[in-house]
C-alpha cells in the first residue's frame, strides 16, 4: 500500500458515497493520533510551546492545504490547534482526507 502522504489530495465532484466501515478503519490505521468522528469527519489536536509556533504550524498547513486544493477547518489559541478534515461536497470522508491528515503529520 503506498504511503498516503506522498499521494495527492484528488478534488471530489460529489457523487460519490462517504467512506464507511472496513474501508474507513484500514485508511484510519494509517494516520494515528486523528480520531475519526462519527465516520463524518478527522480531527486532531497539535500542541506547542506558545502562539508563535501554534501561528507558524496554521499557516503552514494553510499553506499545504492551498497546494492540495482541500482545506480543514482549522481552530487555534495560545499553544494549540485542532483540525479538522472532510469532504465538504460529500458531507462525509474520502481517501483525500486521510491524504491531507498524513500530509499534515509530516509538517
């Protein structure tokens, strides 16, 4: 199986089923540390050593996430940011948004 964070993030037309069951839990396997929610949607939290480092991180994955054409929901605050992933037009996951999470982890 090829590592997830050197694919690319494919943009989703809609028409398509969220993912679900034994296909959710093998890609979920692939990215430790993000919880699956309600089989909706990735989030995890990352913490740092103050808002200056919290800005940098955010800013990069703004970054990451324009180069891949697939944007979080991103909240952040003094040491901390959490994120979260899914497919909007879908209202549900793709292998996209496991893609954009393992991207992620090796910012």
């Amino acid at each position: 199986m090829a590592d997830l964070a050197e694919k690319t993030c494919v943009p989703c037309k809609g028409g398509i089923p969220p993912l679900r069951g034994a296909e959710l839990e093998e890609l979920a396997r692939q990215v430790p540390g993000w919880e699956v929610v309600d089989e909706h949607h990735l989030r995890r939290e990352f913490r740092f050593k103050n808002f200056r480092e919290t800005l940098t991180f955010v800013n990069r994955v703004g970054e990451l996430a324009e180069e891949q054409g697939h944007h979080p929901d991103i909240s952040f605050g003094w040491g901390r940011a959490e994120i979260e992933v899914f497919t909007h037009k879908i209202d549900g996951l793709t292998e996209s948004d496991f893609v954009l999470a393992a991207k992620i982890d090796r910012l």
